[in-house]
C-alpha cells in the first residue's frame, strides 16, 4: 500500500488519531452500551402505511437527502420497495437521474422524483422548498409529507466556506437540515396520516465533551491547515442530535397528540464514500481493521437501521436508534442537556430567520 505525502501529513496530524481512537472508542462504548442497557423494537411489527386509493392519501412520500450515494442511495431503494413515493433530494442531477433509471431497473411499479438541492446553501434549499411544493400542486398530491430523511453529510478534512459564509461541514451536515426541516415542518403537520423526521447522526457525537456555542461554532476561523476537522464533524452530529430531541420536546409540549415524531439514527460504520476526502491508503486501511473487527456493514444493512426508524410505530420518537435491528441505546449524556438544545436551537433560529430576509426576494 503506497504511502504518499498526504497520507504521510494525515499520519502525523492529532485529528487523524482522534478519528482513530477517540471514534473506535465511540463504537464500541455504543454496542457496549447496547448490551448493558440497550433495547430492541424488533418484537413490534414495521408500520406499513395501506395503498389504499380511497384512502387519507394515495401513497405516502418520503424526501430523502444526499440520496446519490451510499446510505441515501440504499434507503431511497428501500424505502421505493416498501412503496413510498421517494423523493431523492441531490446535489447533482446526472447522478439523481442515474439512480433513477437503477432503481427502476429493479423495481419497475417503483414512483420516484429527483429534486437539486444543496444542503451547504439556502438559497437552494429555499429553491427546493419552492420547486417541491410546486410539483405537489401540478401532480395534484395531497399537499402534505410523511416522511423526511436528512441524511445528507460530509467529513471535510480541510476548511471549505459555504457560499452563506459558514463552515461547509457544519452547514452540511446541521445547519442545511435544521433549515430544510423548519421550511417543511408545515407539510409534515399537515399530513393526514402520521408523519416523521429521521435524522442520520452518528456515534462520533459522544466525543464531544463540551460544546462551546461561541461565534465560532458555526463558521471557523482557523486556517486550512489547523482545521479541527475531526471535531467539527462530531460537533455537527452532537448538534443534528440536540436538534432531533429540542425538535422533539417542541413538538410534544405544543401538542401532547402530535402526529409527528422524530428519530435520531445512528447507522454505526458502513462502507460508503464518506471518506473520499481521506487518503485512499488510510480509508481503505480503516476499511480492512473494521471489517476484520466486524464492525464494517454494506450500505445496505447500514440503511436499514434507516428503515428501522421510518418504518418503527407512529408513537416511537425521540428514541436513539443504533446500528440495525431496531437497536434503541441511550445518546451521550450530552446530548439531552435540554439548556444546551435551546440554546443552539435560538442561535440556528436567528440565522435561519436572517438568511429567509436576505433571500426573501429570490
Ligand atoms: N458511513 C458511515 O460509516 C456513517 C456513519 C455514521 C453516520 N453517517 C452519516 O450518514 C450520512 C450519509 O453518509 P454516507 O456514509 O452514505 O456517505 P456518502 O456515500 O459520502 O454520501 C453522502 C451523501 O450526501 C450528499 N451530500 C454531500 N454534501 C451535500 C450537499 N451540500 N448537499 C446535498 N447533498 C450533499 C452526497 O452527494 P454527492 O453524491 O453529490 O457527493 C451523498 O449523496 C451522512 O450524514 C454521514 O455523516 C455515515
């Protein structure tokens, strides 16, 4: 296996060596934890929404973000399988219309659309908003949504600025989400039937131990070469996670009867192409120990802890799925410090409310 200089630069950086112990660590304390205290919903049947043409709504839909690779890819197929009307939210049309014609190619009575969005910007996320909506009215849908899956997500090794002037990880990964789940929270309420949010956190979350919510915690100021790389990621899970539980008490405490849930997943690791940025030596050297550790899952039993939460009963929400199998564990202690949650709840907001002003006039 050749070691070039990247690699070499990767080798000696502290993130490097946090990802590689502090996030096996993370791993293993949440199977560990599954073990000790976890529970399991695989004794209640997957809910199944009826087809029924007379029914509340004729088929139920479900948007799914980054669903051009890995996870996304395989739980749009799933998802398509168990008969939703699957909306893949992209940033690349040619890769959307390509999974498309494969998923097509397998499950021929799939119904399927493809919608460019780019979580890293508001102003398409709001474009998104606009074209969505207006697809619902020229297809003559109920104009509501069951199903939102925010799973679009990268790990950045080197600073990149969004085009909205924040971190593009941390706007990817947390901040697209919360947008794009505020400006469709009206579709989601309006669903005749129960609705639900799934957001793809990760195990990484747990390495966090303080979470500052400074100005910095949404645009970095360090140069590329000092980028925390490593702790933005788990910085941006924590925050999707205290998002899911805020959301999650939000919703509950407006109305004890809610019809929507919320479920934070976990998938554990799976081999998809969330590494890119990592040097190929190093990622495919993760690959090999996690495989030969067993800890390694294809995309397609990673997206079905996934599935497990789309499909887990109506009154299931604010649960921590882990890792398949309707594996619920408990998040870090972190995660549910309420304060924390509606203290990054009110900086997202005030942002989210700045950014709809400025592109009020698209
Ligand atoms: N793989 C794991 O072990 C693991 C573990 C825990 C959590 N997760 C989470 O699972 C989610 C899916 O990741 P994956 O493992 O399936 O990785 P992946 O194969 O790299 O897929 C990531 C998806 O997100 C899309 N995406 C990236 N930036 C985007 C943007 N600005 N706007 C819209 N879409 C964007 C990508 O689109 P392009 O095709 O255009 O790049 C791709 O479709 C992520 O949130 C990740 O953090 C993964």
């Amino acid at each position: 296996m050749a070691i070039d200089r990247a690699a070499m630069r990767m080798i000696f950086s502290c993130q490097f060596w946090r990802m590689a112990i502090c996030w096996t660590f993370a791993l293993l304390f949440s199977y560990l934890r599954f073990h000790l205290r976890g529970r399991c919903l695989t004794q209640h049947p997957r809910f199944r929404f009826s087809l029924d043409p007379g029914g509340k709504i004729r088929r139920p839909i479900c948007i799914i973000t980054g669903a051009t690779s890995g996870l996304g890819e395989a739980t749009a197929r799933a998802m398509a399988a168990e008969g939703y009307h699957v909306v893949l939210a992209g940033r690349c049309s040619e890769k959307l219309d390509k999974i498309i014609q494969d998923i097509m190619k397998g499950n021929e009575s799939a119904h399927l659309n493809a919608f460019q969005v780019d979580l890293s910007s508001f102003h398409s996320i709001l474009k998104f908003e606009r074209s969505f909506k207006q697809w619902l009215l020229d297809s003559n849908l109920d104009h509501s949504v069951q199903l939102l899956i925010n799973n679009a997500g990268i790990l950045a090794t080197s600073f990149k600025v969004s085009a909205d002037g924040y971190d593009k990880m941390m706007q990817t990964n947390y901040l697209g989400a919360f947008a794009l789940t505020n400006l469709l929270l009206p579709l989601l309420k309006k669903s005749p039937v129960p609705s639900r949010i799934v957001n793809i956190t990760s195990f990484t979350h747990r390495c966090v131990t303080n979470l500052k919510l400074d100005c910095n915690i949404f645009s970095h100021s360090s140069s590329s070469e000092k980028y925390p790389f490593a702790n933005v990621y788990e910085n941006s899970k924590l925050c999707l996670l205290l998002f899911s539980y805020e959301l999650h008490r939000r919703l509950y405490e407006e109305n004890p009867l809610s019809n929507i849930s919320i479920i934070p997943v976990d998938p554990g690791v799976v081999k998809t192409k969330i590494l890119r940025e990592i040097p190929l030596c190093l990622s495919q050297l993760a690959f090999t120990v996690l495989s030969f550790l067993r800890l390694l899952q294809s995309p397609e039993t990673g997206a079905s802890s996934v599935v497990d939460a789309a499909l887990a009963p109506p009154n299931v929400s604010g649960e921590y799925f882990f890792g398949g199998k309707g594996r619920m564990v408990e998040s870090s202690s972190l995660s549910y410090n309420a304060k924390l949650a509606a203290d990054l709840w009110s900086k997202s907001s005030t942002l989210f409310e700045d950014q709809i002003a400025i592109h009020k006039d698209f």
